[in-house]
C-alpha cells in the first residue's frame, strides 16, 4: 500500500535555486465581487463577513496529438480560459453560491510556457517538485480571500479545473480544515496505464510535465493520496484517470 511519505514545500519551492525560472511571471488573479451587494459592509467586520468565496484554479490543459503527429511532436496547449468558457465560466461557478466572492487564478506553473517543462527538468534534478510553485500560488490566493472583507474565513473553498485539481488538491491539504474542494475533469492520478499501439506513448500525454515528480517519493504526491488525506472533503465531477479517461474505480 502507499503510504503518504511528504507534503509539497509550498513555502520554500518558489525560491529554491533551481526553479528559478519561474520568477520571470506572475501569478494571474482575478477577483469577482458577489452579485448581491445589498449586503456590504465597509469598514472592520465580525459577524458582518458572512459571504463565502470560492477559488477557482486553472492551468492550460494538454490537447490531443493529431493522427499523423511524430515521435517528438508535442501536443497543443488548451488555455485555461477555453477550459473555464467550457465548464460554464462565472456564471456555472455562481451557481454553486450565488452570494460568494470570486477568485479565478493561474499559477505561474501552468501558464502554458516552456518554462513548465524547464521547471520540472531542473525539479527533478534538484529534487524538488515544480508542483510546489503552484501549490504556492494557490495558497496565496487563497489567503486574499480569506482576508476580504466581506467573506467568512471559514467558508472559502477550491474548485480546480482539469489538471489544475492537482495543486487545488495540494493546497487544500496544507490549509487544513476547510470547505469542501470540487474537482471537474481532474485528474484522480497521473500513472499512465502504459503505451498505445506500436508501443507508442499513446494518443497524447494528458497532463502538464510540471504536475510529475519523477523523484524517488514522486508517488507519494500523485493526487489520489492527496485526496485520500482530504476524505469527504474532496467533490469529484467527471475524474479522469492517468490518460484522462473517465475514472470508473470507487474514489
């Protein structure tokens, strides 16, 4: 059985010599007030931050190689705002609370750049995963929510799109109690169930190089104990398994 050897090093991952390369951008944040206004309070708050927040993490989401694609053909990138336009973008998400203060982030690690893949190169070398950069940028954002004026600390909760459920995940485990984390078309692991045809790697590598830990304790930060730690903590819509297929094992 695994066991779950280590956290991300959420806190020092950032600054860590090797990862260096993420220094050169910036973390995309957006907030959305809530729709009802009706309710604002300026000023300091105690009972009057009663809103709850939701914190939407996207990255830019592997695409399918075409049919007649090489060796070293690299699969196209999905931005993340075409994966949030397909999910339903703030409108699906107000949905889930109409009255909640929203923040929508793209980490530096999943923006879509080489310096993904350079960053999980010299991750691996170093011994420290370029996951622990996104795990940052969550944390971050989160914290600002939890700091809004107007929202309950208590009642801020992720929602992590696609590959980004990984560092939702991450993040959620090192924020301790909380609200619930949904996932929508996350990954539940990121083991590939092995080649396709001709022993080729398969129709395309689904998830971000990045997300890997291709380190002698990676396994112990593939999403499924990460979520395994969180219980009834994690909602899962649509998992996706290590080829992002339909997940049909009991979660």
């Amino acid at each position: 059985a695994w066991r779950l050897l280590g956290l991300v090093d959420a806190a020092g991952s950032p600054a860590d010599p090797g990862l260096l390369l993420a220094q050169g951008l910036e973390p995309q944040f957006a907030l959305h007030e809530a729709a009802d206004r009706a309710g604002r309070v300026d000023g300091p708050l105690s009972a009057g931050r009663a809103r709850r927040a939701i914190l939407v993490v996207l990255m830019t989401q592997e695409g399918a190689l075409p049919d007649d694609a090489g060796p070293d053909d690299e699969a196209p990138g999905i931005p993340p705002e075409a994966q949030f336009e397909a999910f339903g973008g703030l409108a699906e998400v107000r949905k889930l609370a109409p009255d909640a203060v929203i923040g929508v982030l793209v980490p530096r690690l999943g923006q879509g750049t080489e310096r993904d893949g350079a960053m999980a190169r010299y991750g691996a070398e170093l011994g420290v995963p370029a996951l622990g950069v996104a795990v940052f940028d969550v944390l971050a954002a989160h914290k600002r929510l939890r700091e809004h004026p107007e929202v309950d600390p208590a009642r801020v909760f992720l929602l992590g799109l696609g590959p980004a459920g990984v560092p939702a995940l991450h993040a959620a485990v090192l924020v301790g109690e909380g609200a619930p984390v949904l996932l929508a078309g996350a990954p539940v692991t990121l083991f590939y169930d092995g080649p396709g045809p001709d022993d080729r790697p398969g129709p395309f590598l689904p998830w971000p190089p990045a997300l890997l830990a291709p380190l002698p304790a990676g396994a112990s930060l593939d999403p499924w104990l990460a979520a395994r730690a969180l219980g009834d903590r994690v909602r899962w819509l649509d998992p996706r398994d290590g080829a992002n297929q339909p997940f049909t094992a009991n979660l």
